[in-house]
C-alpha cells in the first residue's frame, strides 16, 4: 500500500488516526496544529473574503454591473479566485482609481 501514497499523505492520514484516538472529532485545524502548520484565523478569513466580496462588487458596479447583479457575481468570483488574480485586481482598481 505504501506505494500508493506519497510519505506526506502518509502522514496525513496516519495524524488523523492519532487524533481520532484522542479526540471526539479531528478538525482540520486539528490537523494541521499536529502538523505544525499555521492556518488563519476565521477573523482573517473573514476579513479576506469581505475585501474581496466589496471590492469586486464596487469594481463591477463601476463598470455598469448592476448593483444586485454585481453583488451576486462577487459572491461567486470572492471564493474561487486566486490570490495572485485579486492582488492584481486590487492594484488596477487603486491604480485607476475605479471605486
């Protein structure tokens, strides 16, 4: 089986078991705390997904995007969209002074 899995999923999977064993429920900041991993806060989430939601709404409203139509495509656009893209977005709009 071993050849199946690469060592870090191996890993992964073999921290779940440990923590099964441990805890009622492995959360994945469970995991990632065995890890040692640092994962974000639901603040710094939050706010991220909110920077993204009214700026792009703002940015589609500028545009001539409906208000409700723009505010409906942000809220699919907030969560699929990569860091890298938004950054750019972002830099455009402030640049352009668009919102």
């Amino acid at each position: 089986m071993s050849n199946v899995l690469n060592e870090s999923a191996e890993n992964y999977l073999e921290t779940i078991l440990i923590l099964s064993q441990k805890l009622p429920v492995v959360r994945s900041v469970d995991i990632a705390n065995e890890l040692g991993f640092k994962t974000p806060s639901g603040l710094e989430i939050a706010n991220m997904i909110y920077e993204r939601h009214t700026l792009l709404s703002s940015w589609l409203i500028h545009l001539g995007v409906p208000a409700d139509v723009a505010a409906a495509d942000a809220c699919k656009m907030e969560h699929v969209i990569s860091k890298e893209s938004f950054e750019a977005i972002k830099r455009h709009v402030y640049e352009n002074k668009e919102v």
